[in-house]
C-alpha cells in the first residue's frame, strides 16, 4: 500500500559525522535579493496586524492544512545529497528566562506559533484565521523567523497571507493574556522564499525566513464590548528569545528534536493533540519517498505523529537542553502515513542545501527596527 503524504501547519525537525563548520552571514542589509529568492514586503501594516490578534480571535485560531491527503506515487527512498560543502551559522546566546520542561526536554523559547489570514477573503470571517508553527532563527539584526513557504504563501491565491505575527514560546494553558505571548508579539515586514515554490509549487522548497519588527507587549482589556489595548516596545527577536543557528548541506541522516504546535486530526479521526501547547518529536532523518502531487522528490523525514499545525516548526540538530539551541536544519512541511492504516507517522522536511542558505543568507541580512 502507497504511503500517503499531507501537508500540515506545524513544526519538523540529523547525525552529521563531520563536525560543524563556523560560517558567517555575509553581505549588505540593503542588497538586491538573488533572482531564485522571492522577497515582498508584508501587505498588511505592522500595527495593524498585532492589533487584529486580539484575545478571542488567537483563541479561535485554526491549525492551517490546505491540502487533502495523498498517496504517493513512488515507495522507493531517495538518496538525497549536499550540492557542496557544509556550513553553518551558530545560534545566538542563552536563552533568558526559565523554559518549560517536557520529559526531560527543555522546550527552546524560540519557538512559536504564527498567525495569519488568508489573503483576499473577509478577514473578520474566522474561517479565514489560521496558524502555524515557526522559530527564531540567527540572523545579522536578530529579527527573523523560519517556518514552512506554505505557511507565509497561499499557492491558490499567488500571494502572500495577511495579517502575519509571531508569537514566540506561546502557550494556552490559562486564561491570563500575558501568558499567551511571554516575549511579546512580532509583526511581518519582509517575506522571503525561493522563487520554485512561489512559482511551480515545488516543496522542496517548502521553508521561509520572515523578517519581523521589533516586538511589544500588548495588554487587552474589553471595554464597551469592543478591544482596546495598551501597548509597550519589547526591542529585537533574539535580544528577547535568541535565535537557533542555522546549517546546510548536512548528512540526509542525522538525528534531531522537532518542535511545533500540533492540533490538527489524524486521517482516521483522531485528534490527540490541542495546540495549546508546544510538543517534541526526536529521531534520526532518512530520505523519503516522492509525491509527485507536491512536486517533491528530495525531502528528509523521520518517525513522528505531528498532525496539522505542527507545519513550519524547526528540526533542530545538535540541540541542547542547557541552552535550548542548536542549528535549523529543516522545518516541518509533510506528515505521512506510511503503512496505510490512517495514522501519521512521520513527519518531513525539504533537504536543505545550498538553494536554502541562498535564501536564508538574503533574509539574514535585512534590517526593520521598530514598527512605524
């Protein structure tokens, strides 16, 4: 029976026999981007955004899938390899703060959820509220974001998703508004992917770098029956959470933690997950198979039952529990039942090579600063 293969809107996450090498983000903030990454500027005005996120609204948030499952055409794995070298790029410092435990692993205060709306639609319709995994990644102004392409780009609609923020480390488990978004809230000023998803579809170009303003702190408080807010700048991403490092062309099989926000049902019904908090996945990547549905062909999975809002968190290699760090080496894209009994089972990442540090390298080098 062919493995069935489903795009979902959450996080992914190898072992590398060779050690990493220190590389450094080069090149000039107000550089043009190369001609295989797709940058544009965020739609929807920074304040804007954070401001459409009130309370009731993050609450009726959806886990993000916009694609029905599939079986795959080809069973036989891939053997996926570097197009060069290794490189990569170190996270930056410790993490402040004291960070949730779970069985033993430390959850990095990196990660987040992201939340947007479809482009073109009624924004007040809540059909049309959607989230997604992400992480603080490493980058030369310490304000960018890595998660999935189809979780900044809506493929139907040849355009990028309105209304985008990040909220790093979120979690759901009380009523207090101020413990949804510890470190503040960060708004979308540039989205940056390759041009073969934007254009043909092709995920295996399914990963983002977002540059984001800096954050604030928002207080809610309903009044009349209507929002108000007050609001207080929180300075840069990863002055704030740190950033994970970042690194290419590695071994296809390596051993990595996943991170995400999960929520959505397996394809039997089931719906173990809430999304309401961060969960884990830990194991070693292999190839995986093609999909020619999704145009993919080189792709890196491993053991994992991630379901729909997982899609764009970070498979983290090397990472450690003392700092909550390591280096992003692919980001949650498909969840696949394997054996065809209704389940996923694991999770996939594109390969990331050189295309992806072209990418990342174009992002890593944007300058926002505040909301204007």
């Amino acid at each position: 029976m062919y493995p069935r293969a489903r795009r979902i809107a959450t996080p992914l996450a190898g072992l590398a026999a060779v050690a990493l090498t220190a590389g450094a983000v080069s090149g000039a903030a107000s550089a043009a981007a190369p001609s295989d990454t797709v940058s544009r500027n965020a739609a929807t005005p920074a304040e804007q955004a954070i401001q459409f996120w009130t309370p009731d609204r993050i609450q009726k948030a959806t886990d993000y899938d916009a694609a029905l499952d599939i079986s795959t055409e080809g069973l036989k794995a891939r053997a996926d390899k570097p197009d060069g070298p290794p490189g990569s790029v170190p996270p930056i410092g410790a993490q402040k703060g004291s960070s949730t435990k779970s069985k033993q692993v430390s959850l990095p205060n990196t990660v987040g959820r992201v939340f947007f709306t479809l482009p073109r639609t009624d924004p007040r319709n809540p059909k049309n509220w959607r989230y997604c995994s992400a992480t603080s990644v490493q980058g030369k102004y310490r304000n960018l974001v890595a998660t999935s392409a189809h979780c900044v780009y809506d493929t139907k609609q040849n355009t990028f998703y309105d209304n985008w923020v990040f909220i790093p480390s979120y979690w759901d488990g009380d009523n207090a508004w101020n413990g949804k978004a510890p470190y503040g809230i960060y708004a979308a000023r540039t989205f940056n992917a390759h041009d073969d998803f934007v254009v043909k579809e092709d995920y295996d170009y399914d990963y983002a770098f977002v540059n984001v303003h800096n954050g604030i702190k928002v207080q809610w408080e309903k009044v009349g029956g209507r929002w108000k807010w007050t609001k207080k700048n929180v300075g840069r991403l990863g002055d704030n959470v740190g950033g994970q490092g970042f690194t290419w062309n590695r071994n296809p099989k390596a051993n990595v933690f996943s991170f995400g926000y999960p929520a959505g049902e397996h394809p039997d019904g089931d719906k173990p997950y809430t999304g309401r908090t961060m969960k884990w996945c830990y194991g070693t990547t292999k190839p995986m198979p093609e999909a020619q549905k999704y145009n993919l062909q080189e792709h890196v999975g491993f053991k994992c039952a991630f379901t729909a809002g997982a899609s764009g968190g970070p498979f983290l290699y090397q990472y450690k529990n003392a700092s909550r760090t390591g280096y992003l080496v692919g980001v949650n894209s498909i969840a696949w039942d394997t054996d065809g009994n209704d389940r996923y089972d694991h999770i996939s990442s594109p390969y990331f090579n050189g295309d992806t540090y072209t990418v990342y390298k174009a992002a890593a080098n944007r300058w926002t600063g505040n909301m204007p």
